[in-house]
C-alpha cells in the first residue's frame, strides 16, 4: 500500500538523519489517518520541541491508552505520576529528546553500536523504549481546573440567571481599561510570539533553498547534526569545515542557523550580517538576521530586511512565513494575508501558512474564513500548538462554543501561562453552561494576570447560575467599583441588590446609568430593574412608564420572560391606578320588550 511505503521511507529517513524530510513523510500519513499510534510515535522523534512532543505522544494515549512507551517517557518527565506496574527505562544521559539521541554527531547510528533490541514492538516503540524511554507528555486536562460537571441552567422569577438581555451567558469581553456595555466578543492574538515559537513551527519543510553540495565529510557530519538538532556539534563540524573553506557562504549561513536555533542569537546575527557583506544578494541571510534581531528584542523593526528578502527570493517560502509571523505580531492583517498567500504559491501544503491566515482573518473579523484556514491547518499539521487557540477562538465566533472548549484546553495544556487565554476558556466554559470550571478557570486566569479584572464581573454571572447569591453580589459589586462607565456590570449588581432586598441602593444604580444604555438589548434590561424598583419604592406611576416601554421595544431585543413579566404587571397596575369611582359596578340600563 502506498501508505506503507511511505512510512518505510520516513523510518528510512529516521534511520538517515534526515528529520524534515522524515517529519514532512510523516505529516502527510497523519493527514489521512490522525488515529494511527504508530505515526504519532514517530512523529515524536522528529518534532523540534517539548510542547510539540507533548502533543505527539498525548494522541498516542488518546488511541492507546494502554501504550507502554507512552507512559514511561510520561514518567520520566514527571507528566504522569509512577506507576509500579510499569518501570521506566532510564535513559544513559539526560539531553533533549529528539534524533539527536539516535544518531551521534557523524550521523552514524546509536542503535548501530549496540547490540539490536530482542523486541517485536514497532521500530517506534523500540526507539521509545530502548533507546531513552523518553516520548513526550499527555494532554492532561486537570479536573481541578477544568470540572467535569454537568451544564447548569438556573432561572428565577421569570428572569434569566445573567444581568444582562440575552439568553445564557454571553461572551462579551470589553477592553480591560474601559469595559463598555454591548462590546462584541472581539478576539485578537495575544501579545508578540518569540521568535523561537515560529522557528520551531515549521512542520511543513521543503527542499534546502541553500543547497551546495560538498564532498567534504565535516560539512556533511555538520549538517546530519543540524538535522539532528545537535547544534553544539554541528557548529564545530561547520568551524572545522569553514577553516578549510573560508568562502563558503553557504556552510556560514548554516552554522548562523545553529548559532540561532541553540540561542546564540549575538552570534548568529553576527553571522548572518557578515554573509550579507560578503554577498548582499543571499536573500536566506537577510531572513536570518531579521530573525536574530526579533529573538534578542521583539520589538525590533526588521521590516526592511525581510522586503529584501522577499524581493531578492520570492520563491524562498521562509521568507514569506517569517514576514507573516512579523507583520501578525503588529497587527498588519492584510499583510499575513500576502505573505500567507505567497507562502502557499511555493507550498500549498504548508499548515504555518494556513494558520496564519486564521490568525489574519480573525483580525479583519472574517471568523468563516477563519474557521476554514485554522481547520485546514490542523489537517495539514496538527502539531502547530498555536493553531488551537486560533481554531477555538474562530469556533468562538461563528457561534460554536461547545465545540472550542477543547482545542483551547489544549492550547493551554502546553501554554499554561496566557491569562488572556484562560479567561476566553472560562467564558466559553460559562457559555455552555460549565459554571463550575468557569470559576476556577477564572480564578486561574486573575492569577495568571492581576489585571484582568473585568473577570469578577463573569464570576458574578457564573456565581448566580449555581444559586450563590452571597459571592455573586460581592464579585458584581468589585466589577462595578472597578469599572463605574461598564453598563452590565452595574447591572448586574442592581439585579444582586434588588434580590437582596437592598432596593434603595438598587434603584439609585439603575437611575444613574440611564446614559450608559446604548442599545435596545440594554434599555431592556434598564426598564425591567428599574421597573421592578419603582414598584417595590411605591413609584407605580414610574413603574408603569418603563414597563409601557419595554413592552414597546423592537421584537427580540427583550427577553420573552421579561416581556411577560411586563404584560402582567402592567395589567395590576392598571388595576391599581384606576380611580374608585371607575371600580364601582355598573347596572345595566334594561331595554323593554317590545309589545307583542
């Protein structure tokens, strides 16, 4: 089968220190099977960092919850806790997983100089097993943070459980500074991405645009170490090889990318700048400076280095991808969208290309096309960890929050550290009615990042679904203070007072943010506490007004119950208001029969 020929090729490609081109083999299998463990197995070996490794060998478990392999490099790296059916196999030295624990810096095989397992597992297997006993962490989604429970619902007197005018909670998210009332759920990609998360996102390689062969054994040695990820030996094989051969740009450029992909960005931006002197038509090298510069200082403006770069190689497709990172960083939708585009001209199958499109097109609020691009990225390469926060946030904007919540926990599975992030789990969690993880997810989120402080108003609204009146009042009243101009939030603590019994207070919130009210989903919500207000502080008259006037509202921009609610009220009102004198029965005046 030609699935089975190509993983043959990938193990060869393993076996020959060849790891894009065995990764590239390898995201094409997965492409048309996502369910294969043995894929994934693999694919753990040639992957370039923790997080993607970690996404690797958590599909193994999703498949194979029973795998061995699996479990043993979990312990090893303290992912899972020691289990005395299973011994690890401790590896001989503590150093990064990758193929550099395979293959040694000539490239010839570890597994060569010693004596072959006696094993009938799967060469991936063996090389989890035997080799380090080290394949990567499972997606663990922490009960404590992100709940098991079911979807809670909760109504009350003919209102809905959140203060505001739409059913169930909705994923308003004002600006931290200002919160607004009726702001839509605008999403943004949070903050720069470091440098090291692009370079070690390219899953979808292509031919070495810089490919000079040379018969030399140390150049070769230093470029199956490259490919190996042994950085330090490959920049001494590339020293050894350039004392011989001073004026190989070329082998220079290489050892610029060891120098940057081990951190040595001083070095490789030295590098990078010296071949750009020496030749300044090496379009591969004015990528790599600019990427240098963005690694010691994101905030660096390296613009006119990659314009050159492009310009010089337009065929060069790190060229464009490493502009589209860029411009995503500053916010130059438009821009992502060229680069991608181009991108995807040299490589149609290249998911980082697809997966900025999806960060782009959430940018210029295109959530379907949004949605599109970050599925096709999952399909091409389902290793780009980013790409998950993207795909829940577009599922977030074209109405399907359910299905976000679980790409986002597993973004967050291997980037912990994004509040901003957290709080949009905690949002979606509430929108589906998780209320109990939402709140601990919230409380994540504030103590990830302290000024997240519009977060107390959602606590209040998931406070008040699960029926806890005392915190949800204390949460809406911090929103409140916090944020006086945030229509909602003084909302919600009316709503909290009103049923608290505190009407005085309760009315003098609702009367002061008459200006605050901008839509008609939000005079809804300003008649119907006022409303209630009035009536409890024996304004009928007053009462009566607003009822009148939400019941007068367009269609839709009331809640039905409130609309009822209205009606009825109105109708005892009216009762009420009417003068005695009006209340009197009548006696009908009788009409003679006529004489027969």
């Amino acid at each position: 089968m030609a699935d089975d020929r190509m993983l043959q090729e990938a193990i060869e490609a393993i076996k020959s220190g060849q790891r894009s081109r065995a990764r590239d083999l390898l995201t094409r299998l997965l492409r048309n099977d996502q369910n294969n463990v043995e894929y994934w197995l693999y694919m753990s070996t040639v992957v370039e960092t923790r997080k993607e490794r970690v996404l690797c060998l958590e599909n193994v478990l999703k498949y194979d919850p029973d795998n061995e392999a699996a479990s043993r490099g979990l312990i090893l790296m303290d992912a899972l806790p020691p289990d005395e059916n299973l011994t690890p196999v401790k590896p001989e030295r503590e150093r990064e997983w990758g193929i550099s624990q395979i293959y040694d810096a000539t490239g010839e095989s570890i597994i060569s100089k010693r004596q072959q397992p006696r094993t009938t597992l799967p060469l991936a297997q063996t090389i989890a097993l035997g080799i380090m006993g080290l394949v990567v962490v499972s997606l663990i989604l922490i009960p404590f943070i992100f709940g098991s429970e079911r979807p809670v619902t909760y109504t009350r007197q003919g209102s809905t459980v959140e203060p505001f005018d739409t059913p169930g909670p909705t994923l308003t998210v004002p600006p931290t500074q200002t919160p607004t009332g009726g702001v839509p759920f605008v999403l943004t990609v949070p903050g720069p991405t470091p440098l090291s998360a692009f370079l070690e996102a390219t899953y979808t390689p292509t031919p070495r645009y810089v490919n000079t062969p040379h018969p030399s054994e140390a150049f070769n040695s230093a470029m199956r170490s490259l490919d190996a990820g042994n950085y330090e030996a490959a920049i001494m094989f590339f020293d050894q090889f350039i004392q011989s051969e001073p004026t190989a740009l070329d082998a220079k450029y290489y050892r610029g990318l060891a120098y940057l992909w081990s951190g040595e960005y001083e070095k490789a931006r030295d590098e990078f700048l010296h071949i750009i002197d020496r030749d300044e038509t090496f379009a591969p090298a004015y990528v790599g400076v600019a990427q240098a510069w963005l690694a010691i200082n994101p905030e660096w403006v390296v613009g006119d280095e990659l314009y050159k770069a492009v310009s010089l190689a337009p065929d060069f497709i790190e060229g464009h991808l490493t502009r589209a990172e860029y411009r995503l960083q500053r916010n130059v939708p438009q821009g992502v969208l060229n680069d991608a585009e181009m991108a995807l001209s040299i490589n149609p199958d290249s998911g980082l290309a697809h997966y900025y499109m999806a960060s782009a097109y959430l940018l210029l609020e295109q959530p379907v096309e949004a949605l599109e691009s970050a599925l096709k990225a999952r399909e091409l390469d389902p290793t780009i960890v980013e790409n998950y926060l993207v795909l829940g946030k577009a599922l977030i904007e074209n109405g399907r929050t359910a299905e976000a919540l679980s790409p986002i926990q597993t973004y967050l599975t291997y980037v912990e550290g994004d509040g901003m992030t957290w709080k949009i789990l905690g949002l979606a969690q509430q929108a589906t009615g998780y209320h109990e993880s939402a709140l601990r997810v919230f409380e994540k989120a504030l103590s990830l990042n302290n000024r997240l402080l519009e977060i107390y108003y959602y606590q209040g609204v998931s406070y008040l679904a699960l029926g806890d009146s005392e915190n949800a009042l204390e949460r809406f009243r911090r929103a409140a203070d916090q944020f006086p101009d945030w229509f909602e939030a003084q909302v919600g603590l009316t709503q909290m007072l009103y049923e608290s019994g505190e009407i005085v207070e309760a009315n003098n919130i609702i009367t002061n943010i008459v200006s605050l009210a901008k839509t008609d989903e939000q005079l809804a919500a300003l008649y119907y506490w006022r409303a209630l207000t009035f009536e409890e502080l024996g304004y009928l008259d007053l009462a009566e007004r607003d009822w009148n006037q939400l019941v007068n509202l367009p269609a839709g921009a009331a809640q039905p119950e409130w609309v009822d609610t209205a009606l009825n009220h109105l109708r005892d009102l009216r009762t009420a208001l009417t003068p005695a004198t009006e209340l009197s029965t009548r006696v009908p005046t009788m009409t003679p029969n006529p004489e027969p």
